[in-house]
C-alpha cells in the first residue's frame, strides 16, 4: 500500500525499481513506461476529472 502524505514542503525521491519489482507495483489505473534508460510509472488519465470519469465507467 502506498503512503499519503500532505504535500507541504515534503519532498520523497524516486524510488529505483526493476522492471519485476515496477510490475508488482503499478495499480490498474496506471501505465508503465519502459525505454532503454528509464523505467516510469504514470497515471493512465492524467487529469483528475478524466480519472474520476473511468473509474466510474469501469465500475
């Protein structure tokens, strides 16, 4: 589970993950980059409208 923080001043560094560990990582709602030099995790809709809008068509 990951953790919620307030985002006041609190800044937390990437976290540096294998393909297997990122894998094991990402949530239904994401996408997973993957190039030669980096490994990225990001939300499939970007916009918080658009996210709440999928989630309701999926469910």
């Amino acid at each position: 589970m990951r953790k919620i923080l307030p985002r006041e001043g609190i800044v937390i560094p990437p976290r540096l993950m294998s393909l297997e560990d990122m894998m094991s990582y990402i949530n239904e709602d994401e996408l997973m980059e993957v190039t030669p030099k980096s490994l990225r995790l990001r939300k499939k809709f970007l916009c918080p409208h658009e996210r709440k809008k999928a989630s309701r068509a999926a469910g």
